[in-house]
C-alpha cells in the first residue's frame, strides 16, 4: 500500500525510528530480527525507514520478540 498523505509519511518513519531505538537497545541487529521473525532484511529496514505500512501482525510479531507490548512500539508518536 502506498502511503500518500504526508502525515502518515511522517507517522511511518516515527514508527520504524521507534522500532530501530528499541532493537538496537535490546542488542538485536536487523539481520537477526529477520532472521527470528522469517522477514527478509529489507521488509525489517523498510519498516524502520518508515517507506512501508507494515501490518498489525507484523508489528505484534516484532513486539513480542523485542518483548515489549505493542503498546512500547506506539508511546509518544
């Protein structure tokens, strides 16, 4: 799905900014995250550069394996 709005650009890349502060904080690279999550290195940086909605799902799967609540990957957006 390609984002338009710049809003939303802007929310994606706070997201994916989110995600890369709380993998890096938890000691994972983005090479094990795909590789624990069956993603593909690019979908994980594509997520943290915020150039694709990722889906519900993908972000409770990367949650749970940071071990952080949903929640966490949302605070302060």
């Amino acid at each position: 799905m390609s984002v338009k709005n710049n809003e939303d650009i802007l929310f994606l890349k706070a997201l994916g900014q989110k995600i890369k502060k709380i993998r890096t904080e938890k000691g994972y690279t983005q090479a094990q995250l795909s590789a624990d999550l069956g993603m593909e290195i690019s979908q994980i940086s594509r997520i943290e550069r915020g150039v694709v909605n990722t889906s519900v799902l993908n972000l409770k799967k990367i949650a749970s394996l940071l071990n952080v609540s949903i929640k966490d990957l949302f605070g302060s957006l």
